[in-house]
C-alpha cells in the first residue's frame, strides 16, 4: 500500500529528484570576522557567542554597511542576517558616539513585523554588543506601556520595534526620530502580507532625509521593490541562499498516515528520545490546541503558541521551550515567525501547508546556521496534492518512512464542497422586486464559506491585519 503511494509521489518527481543532486547546499565559507574589520569589542563578544565565522549574508553585509552605504538584502531568517546587520550598527555607533553625551537620542531605528522577532533582535544587539557601551530597548504591542515608556525616558542609542506599538508612542510624543543615523526595515515582504504597509509609510515620513538605510526582504516581488525604492538611495545588493535550497540542509522524512491517526503517530514517535525539542506545526490555532490537549493527557510536555494566547502566555511558552522545560511546542505559522531556537531537533509538520514556501519556512527552524536538523511530516490522502508542490519547489523527493504502526488505508479521494441549491435571491428593478438571474446579477466574487454555502459579498481591496500581527 505505502509502495503506491511512494510511486504515487515520486512519478511526478523523478527529474525533479535527480536535479537536487547537483544543487549546493546553504554553506558556511571560512573567512574570520577579523577579516571585517570588527572592533575588539564586538569580536570578544562573537567569541562568547561562539561564531567562528561569518554566514554568507554577514560576509557580504557587514563591508557595506561599515562604508555607510544603503543596503537591499535579499534573505531570510536562519541565514545569520540580524547579525549582518546589528554589528555593523553597534560598531557605527560606538566609533561615532562612544562615550555618550548628555541624554542618550535614538540613532538607530530597527522596524520589524511580529513581537517575537523584535525580541529576538534585541538579545542580538545585547550578546554582540556588550562590551560597546550601548544602550537599546525593545517596544512592541500586546504588553504595557509603562515598561518601554520609562527605557525611551531615560535615553536609549538604539530602538526595535513592531509598527503598531512604535507610531503609538510616536504619537504619545515619547518618540523622537529626528536623530536616526541609521534606519533598518526587517522582513519588509512580512510586514506588507501582514498589512503593515501604510504604517511603514507613516514611520518613514518621520525619518531624517539624510541617514543610512537597510532594507531586507527574504522575497522581492514588485511591491517590495517599490517600497525599497522609496526608502533607499543609491543601494547595494546583496542575496543568499534562495529559499528552495534551503531544504536541503535539513533531513526529511515524509509519513504517509490517516488523518484519523495522526495524533496515535505523534505519540508514537515521541517516544523517541532522540526527539530532544520538537516544533510541531498546525494549519489552525484550534488545531494546535486540539494536539497540546491531547499530548498533554498523554503526560507530555506541550504547549501551543499562536495568535488567540495572550502575550505573556506566548512569551513564557517560548522561554519554556527554549530553556528546555518543554519538549512540545506546537505552533501555527503566524506564531512561528522568527521563533529561533538554537538547537531545535526536530521540526514536525502535523499538518502539510498548502502553500509550499510555507513547508521551507518551517523545516528552516531546525538545521539554522549551517547545523543539520530533522524535519517530519505527516501527509494524509488529502494533503498529496500539497505534498507534491513542494517537492517540485525543493527540487526534491522527501523519502518516506514505511516502517510505522499508522499506515494510510484512507484513499477517499478529496471532496469537493457540496453543492448547495441558492435561494433566488430578489432584488429592487425600476421600483419592483424581481428575481435575479444570471442576465441581471451584479457581478460580485463568490466567498465559499467553511459550511459548503455560497455567499456574495463586497470586493474588499486590502487584506485586513492577520492575526498574530501587532495590534498594539
Ligand atoms: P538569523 O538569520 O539572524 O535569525 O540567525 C539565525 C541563527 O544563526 C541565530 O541563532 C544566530 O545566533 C545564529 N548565527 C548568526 N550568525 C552566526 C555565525 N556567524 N556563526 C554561528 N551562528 C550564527
């Protein structure tokens, strides 16, 4: 049974599969930070963090921003870039305005999608730069103000933050920006999906004319070069790793399973103790939930993270995993954004995403910088379909594992939505009510909803925020 469904996938994959062969993975390449002429405090700090050499990004990165010049970066998290960008910064500042005098003003500005990754920055600049002298804070939505209003007073060199909470306190007047030297705009293809684009504009019109920029987008369609063109002058570019060869980085195995038994397989192979922290992904927030409910009475240590929890929730939910006081966290992608977690064994796809980059996104958490990781995925009959996307987008076949206790039996092939009878809908003609047709029917987009109806409704033309964005 599992053989069909190995030919199943692997007859539209054959090329694809050998084609991999001759890709090169993501690599390191020697060469020392000394080489990039770092300042003695920052290199004593990378020791401590235990970089021995520069990711590609950095390599590249890290010249041009030191000769002040604008920056277009083309990569994604788990490439090294938040380094790429912080040392140079801390390096600027502490050669420009080392000792500080009088009170401290804001002369970097880093704008970043989601909380997790403007956390994530922050204890970037605070390991690579801790012996510069410098002083930074983090502000983001969905906590107090208090915290962050009381760090902007007392003066700080360097401010990260998520659009939302940042024009906020611009607004309050706590927020000064005129002193930006140095301005950087993180995932800027992020914060468009995520609806951020008008606030983005906003915070740009506050800015300096005269500063440095650097801009960085793990994709560049055309909306995302507009925008760049809008806050760059004159830039450099630089690009690594294109997402489909991450992948190949990182070990993956494929179980072909029911969707019944999907959760009896993830017990199962939890029993694995080589399984040291796994990331387990759902489509849905309730999904997570339904899997942390059940490994939980299973006697595991889980947690879900995603947008219905509060904050502090996420926070401690994230700390928990990264201390190793949680096996389990189960994740939807929104939550999962920028989670990074050294040493993350496993990655596991409970569900498979429909949209291919997502699959490369999420098995990236594991294997980052260069270390290899594990990537399980658990594919019923529905999910084929997607299955064979993202084989054609990594230019791979993920092997599958036939050795399992929950093998699939369940070839109903995917349904198509019921097909509900409309009510003939009426409508105003010159006064009278009349039946509509298709001669006579306005032409709206039909919205098919989670029940199998039809419904039509207004043409909206912008996404509204997703959940997990900042809503502060
Ligand atoms: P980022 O792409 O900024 O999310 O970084 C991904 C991971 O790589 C983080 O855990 C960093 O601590 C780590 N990292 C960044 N640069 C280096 C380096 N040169 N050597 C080893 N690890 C690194």
């Amino acid at each position: 049974m599992v053989c069909r469904i190995n030919d199943y996938i692997r007859g539209v994959n054959t090329k694809a599969g050998q084609k991999s062969l001759t890709r090169k993975p993501f690599q390191i390449i020697k060469m020392s930070f000394e080489n990039l002429d770092l300042i003695e405090p920052i290199l004593r700090a990378l020791k401590t963090e235990g970089y021995e050499t520069p990711t590609p990004i950095q390599e590249q990165a890290i010249p041009i921003i030191l000769q002040r010049k604008d920056l277009l970066g083309c990569a994604q998290t788990g490439t090294g870039k938040t380094a790429a960008f912080a040392i140079p910064i801390i390096q600027i500042l502490h050669e420009t305005h080392n000792p500080a005098k009088g009170r401290r003003k804001i002369k970097s500005l880093i704008v970043t999608p989601t909380r997790e990754l403007a956390i994530q920055i922050g204890e970037s600049f605070a390991a690579y730069g801790r012996h510069a002298g410098l002083k930074h804070t983090v502000i983001f939505g969905g906590v107090g103000e208090r915290p962050q209003t009381d760090a902007l007073r007392a003066g700080i060199d360097i401010l990260i933050a998520t659009p939302g909470r940042l024009l906020d306190l611009m607004n309050q007047g706590y927020i000064d920006l005129r002193s930006i030297e140095l301005f950087v705009l993180d995932e800027a293809d992020r914060m468009l999906d995520m609806g951020f684009i008008h606030d983005v504009k906003r915070i740009i019109a506050e800015l300096p004319r005269e500063r440095q920029s650097l801009f960085f987008s793990a994709t560049m369609p055309a909306d995302i070069v507009k925008l760049s063109q809008t806050i760059l002058n004159n830039p450099s570019k630089v690009e690594v790793t294109p997402e489909s060869t991450t992948a190949e980085k990182v070990e993956q195995q494929m179980y072909m399973v029911n969707f019944a038994d999907k959760r009896s397989l993830l017990l199962h192979l939890l029993r694995n103790q080589e399984i040291v922290s796994a990331l387990v992904f759902t489509r849905t927030k309730h999904g997570a939930d339904k899997v942390v409910q059940h490994l939980q009475k299973n006697g595991h240590n889980a947690m879900a993270i995603h947008g219905n929890k509060s904050q502090n929730a996420r926070q401690k939910a994230l700390s928990d995993f990264k201390a190793g006081k949680i096996r389990v966290l189960v994740a939807t992608d929104i939550a999962a954004r920028g989670i990074d977690v050294d040493d993350l064994s496993h990655v596991i796809n409970f569900e498979i995403p429909n949209i291919p980059e997502t699959y490369v996104h999420r098995i990236g958490r594991t294997g980052r910088a260069g270390q290899s990781g594990i990537a399980l995925s658990f594919c019923d009959n529905t999910e084929i379909t997607f299955l064979r996307d993202i084989q054609r987008l990594i230019s791979q076949t993920i092997p599958v594992v036939e050795d399992h206790p929950y093998p699939l039996t369940d070839f109903t092939p995917m349904k198509a939505p019921a097909k509900v009878a409309r009510k003939p809908i009426r409508r105003e003609h010159n006064g009278q009510s009349v039946r509509e047709t298709a001669g006579n029917r306005e032409s709206r987009p039909t919205i098919r909803t989670s029940s199998g109806n039809s419904e039509q409704r207004p043409v909206r033309k912008f996404w509204s925020k997703r959940p997990g964005a900042d809503r502060s």
